[in-house]
C-alpha cells in the first residue's frame, strides 16, 4: 500500500484505494457517475453554491456536466489531488457534493466541504455528508485532521460543521473570492481531529 510519511503516521493515498460508497442509511456519499450531471450543472449555477465556494464554474449545459464527470473526479482521485463524491439520500438520484481537497500528505490533513441542492439542504442531510466524508478522510486515509472554511456571514455552514465536532480554529480575512460576484470573503477556520467527530 503506497503511503506518504508524516509526523511518524503514514496517510494512505488515493490512488491506491477504490471509491467507496459510506452510507449512514439515509445519506450515502459515493462515486460521481455520468447521471449525476443534472446536480452537478445545477449546483454550478446555485447562486449560494457559487456566492460561498470559491472556483465553481457554471457548465454550459447537462452535456458538458456529463464530460466533466467523465474527465475530473477520477484523474484528480487518481493524481491523489481530490477526493469527490456525489451525496444521495435513500435510493434517489444525488442531491448535492461532498470532497477533500488541498490534500497534504506530510501534515496528514484535507479541507472538507460540501454543497446541497436546495430541495435537500437541511442540518440532517448536510451534517451527515459532511460527517460521511470527514469519516472516510479518517479512517480511509489516515488524516489527522480536516480543515473547513466557511464565509463569515455563512453561518449554516458554520452550524453543520460544529454539529458534527468542527472547532473554531481561527479567522482569515479575506480568504476566499466568490465564483458569482467575486467578492472577497472573510471566513472563518474550523478543523477537525479524530476524537471529536460526532
């Protein structure tokens, strides 16, 4: 098993593991599949999925959805960059995005975040992809820990990540820019260990 040193601890790298599917059974996380391309297009063009996550580019249409799926999600799980998932509840087509990003393999850590349809934001919905994903980061890859960033004024995405053991790490003016108004925004740090999740 490939592995990266860190800190004694060793995090298992993505390119030698399958994509799981974690359930809690309600919400499952799993592979990105091409018919996931409906949610994918419309969580490009949500104005709050926009506003709050930085670098989310509107596709064109369902098609160019559907090549996206095809080309990223695995070459960046394969090149150990990202980790993607499409977030469903019960037996439905998926409803939103969960990933670890910014991988470092030497510190062990990720950054985890997620995005929901409207249909399907709730604290339940929301609080259990995050904790799915924060999971596998754990117990998949050995992380240590995961960092979140939330715009300051985002404060339902500060709510879920407490939920689930996220602790207020910090503040970083200016961090991000949003993909819709490209506004700067300040936000605010939470990280993660082990022990705390929830």
């Amino acid at each position: 098993m490939a592995t990266a040193q860190g800190k004694g601890l060793v995090m298992r790298l993505l390119s030698t593991l399958p994509v799981p599917t974690l359930t809690d059974g309600q919400v499952s996380i799993r592979r990105p599949e091409a018919d996931d391309a409906a949610t994918v297009l419309a969580g490009s063009r949500d104005p709050l999925v926009r506003e709050f996550m930085q670098g989310v580019i509107p596709h064109q249409d369902e098609a160019a959805a559907r090549r996206w799926l095809a080309e990223v999600p695995g070459a960046l799980w394969a090149r150990d960059r990202a980790a993607y998932f499409s977030v469903v509840v019960g037996d439905g087509p998926s409803v939103g995005w969960a990933e670890l990003v910014d991988l470092r393999p030497a510190e062990r850590a990720a950054e985890a975040s997620i995005w929901l349809l409207p249909e399907a934001r709730s604290l339940k919905v929301a609080a259990s992809a995050l904790r799915l994903i924060c999971r596998f980061g754990f117990d998949g890859l050995g992380l240590g820990h995961i960092d979140a960033y939330a715009a300051r004024d985002n404060m339902p995405v500060q709510v879920v990540g407490a939920s689930i053991g996220f602790r207020r790490a910090g503040y970083r003016p200016g961090l991000f820019r949003s993909s819709r108004t490209h506004t700067l925004h300040d936000a605010v740090h939470a990280t993660l260990q082990p022990a705390d999740l929830c």
